[in-house]
C-alpha cells in the first residue's frame, strides 16, 4: 500500500499558461488541410461538388466553434 495523497483539485481561478502560438498554429494548419484533402476527396469521388462544399463547411464550424470557445475562455480570465 502507498500512502501517497490525492492531488490538489484545480481551481476555477486557477491561470493556465497559453500554448505557444506556432503549436496553435501548426494544429489549425494541419486542421485546416484535413478539411481540405476530406473536401476534395468527397467531390471527386462522389461526383458531387456539394458534398465537398458541405465537409468543407463542417470543417469550417468544427474550428469556429472551437475558436469562439477559446475566445470566451480568454475574455473570462482577463476579467
């Protein structure tokens, strides 16, 4: 048996450091091509220009939902 203790819970107030914006940006580069090559893939192969057009838009609402959560996220903590 250990006696180690369970850790700290974090706090709401607590201040996280921000990631490095190359990695921000590397991963929203990368997020970006996906949707992309996905878009791409699914006009050409389905024969379809809408369905390129409709992943193309998925892509485009899974990061600007992300982004506006990260915004609330930073407004909060300047408050």
């Amino acid at each position: 048996m250990s006696d180690r203790t369970p850790p700290e819970p974090i706090s709401p107030d607590a201040e996280y450091a921000p990631a490095p914006k190359h990695l921000v940006f590397g991963l929203v580069a990368a997020l970006v091509a996906w949707g992309l090559y996905l878009a791409i893939g699914a006009a050409y192969w389905g024969h379809n220009i809408w369905r390129g057009v409709a992943v193309l838009a998925c892509s485009a609402l899974f990061l600007g939902w992300f982004w506006g959560l990260q915004r609330l996220f930073v407004r909060r903590q300047r408050k």
